[in-house]
C-alpha cells in the first residue's frame, strides 16, 4: 500500500493529459520547442560560435595516420559514388 500512495499524486497530474483535449496543445508545445531549439542552434552556426565542436566532429571521422583521408571508416568507401 505504501507504493500506491507514492505514485498516487504523480497519477493525479498526468491524469488531464490523458483526455482528448489536450493531446493537440501538448503536440504544439513540443512542436514549437523543437522549432525553438533549432531556430536557436541554427542561429549560433551562422554566428560561427559552433565552429570549434564542428571542427571537432570532422577531426574524429578523419584517419589519425593520415588527416587528409576524409572517409576513414570502413564502408564509407562504398558510398563516395553517390
């Protein structure tokens, strides 16, 4: 019984979302976060304030014997045709 008294308030909050109404303004609100979040991130590339990690993402796909080789990994040979 004690477990059930625990989570009983925890049911109680998410028991509106259940309901038909608010799925559409629950779908909106991640929505318009998602598109916050990549209006604010694209903002920073264009700003070049992410330059340093990118450089950084590029670096570790790169051969660490030979820098200039840019499809180290194996099977990206295959796709350089496409």
């Amino acid at each position: 019984m004690h477990g059930d008294q625990s989570t009983q308030p925890l049911r109680r909050r998410f028991r509106g979302i259940r309901s038909d109404g608010m799925w559409p303004i629950f779908f909106l609100l991640v929505a318009g976060g998602l598109v916050l979040g990549f209006r604010l991130l694209a903002e920073e590339v264009i700003e070049g304030d992410t330059t340093g990690f990118d450089r950084a993402v590029l670096i570790a796909f790169r051969s660490a014997g030979d820098p200039t080789n840019p499809s180290a990994r194996r099977g990206w040979k295959k796709w350089d045709g496409m």
